[in-house]
C-alpha cells in the first residue's frame, strides 16, 4: 500500500513549474480542495464528481500514479479535477504566486508517509515550513483536514497545528479517534485500514485570523 519515494533526493528538490488554475479547470471561479498526496487519486475521482461546485487539485510525488490518475480523470470527463506530479515542499510555493486571490479553500493532507525511523522523520510531509505556507495562503474560515491511521504521525501533525496558532478545530484532541470522515468518501488507505480493522485518527481545522509567527 505504501510506495516510498524519498522527497529529499536530489530529484525531488527539483522545482516544477505547476500551470496556473486557468489550465487546470474550466471554471476558475470555483473553490479548490487541494489534496496533497493523493495516491491513485480515487478519492478525488469520487469527490469531483459529486461535488461539482468545488474544483479539485491532487499533488502526488509519485509520478507513476498520477499518469494513472490522469487517464481516469479524462475517461470520466471530470473538468472540475486534475491531478499534478510534483513534491508539494518544494514546487507549491510558487503556484501559490501566481494567484491574484486566494482559491484554495480547503486543503487535505490524509495518511501521510509515517517515516518510521528517526533519520527520515525529516522526509514527513507536515513540517513547519510547510505548514506556514498553507496558513499564508488560505483565508479565514478555509479548513485544513488531517487523517492517519498511525496515531503517533498524527499526534506529531496535531500538535504542530496547535503549536503554529493559525488554525482552530471544534474537535479536541481526545477526539481524535471518534471523528467520523465529513466526506463520507474514503481513500484508498482508509479502505485498507477499514478492512483490516485499524483505528482512523482525523481532525478538522479551520484557519483563523492569527498572523503567522
């Protein structure tokens, strides 16, 4: 189920060029769920095609499940939906740029590579880098939404969220295992986790009009 890729390699650091939102859908004036590391992308597929208000971003670092992705995309007609390979540290900054206002809307980071080991944990997606530049980029009130079903990684993510300041969340962190999925969509990894029996960590946030520190 998971493919590693290390994000740190020199391959990885390369800087790609995204297209601008006018490339990517047909109807700019929508709001865009950014999904970063989304897989195979069947949890976009079912989400654009339900939810044809909302535009839909998916970034993955494997490049290999986004041509994947992409086919389907294009078999299912989805015009509201693209899926982009790149490493989101290290190619988002810009695209983000290139915006006159803000479109993203809501941004989902769901089972994130765990990284076990203590010489990767610097390759985990949510660094504080990172997380900086999703709060400077999203208006009051958009959501950020986490999902793990390793509850260490997610004790990591939640506590830096709460350490930035920039978001707030209805849910407390006691909470965490009972917070059913608000889109009652579920990824691949979910699906996987369900089978098995594995616990699904979640939080949802909302960003708040602190300033980032």
């Amino acid at each position: 189920m998971r493919q590693h890729v290390n994000p740190l390699s020199r391959f990885f650091q390369l800087e790609k060029d995204l297209p601008g939102i006018q490339e990517l859908f047909d109807d700019t004036d929508l709001p865009i769920h950014l999904d970063i590391g989304c897989g195979r992308g069947h949890f976009l597929l079912s989400m654009a095609a339900c939810n044809t208000k909302w535009n839909f971003l998916g970034l993955e670092i494997r490049e290999s499940l986004v041509i994947g992705a992409e086919k389907e995309r294009v078999e299912l007609g989805l015009n509201n939906l693209s899926f982009l390979f790149c490493n989101a540290n290290v190619s988002l900054k810009n695209w983000f740029l290139n915006f006159s206002e803000r479109k993203v809307k809501r941004v989902s980071i769901q089972f994130p590579d765990p990284w076990f080991k203590k010489r990767h944990r610097k390759r985990r997606v949510l660094t504080p880098s990172f997380l900086s530049l999703l709060a400077e980029n999203l208006d009051t009130g958009s959501e950020l939404f986490i999902q793990s079903d390793v509850h260490s990684i997610m004790n990591e993510m939640v506590n830096l969220i709460d350490l930035s300041k920039c978001f707030n969340s209805k849910y407390s962190d006691s909470q965490l295992s009972s917070i059913s999925n608000p889109f009652h969509i579920l990824t691949e990894r979910e699906k996987y986790a369900k089978k098995k029996g594995l616990q699904v960590y979640r939080k949802l946030y909302y960003r708040n009009s602190n300033d980032i520190k």
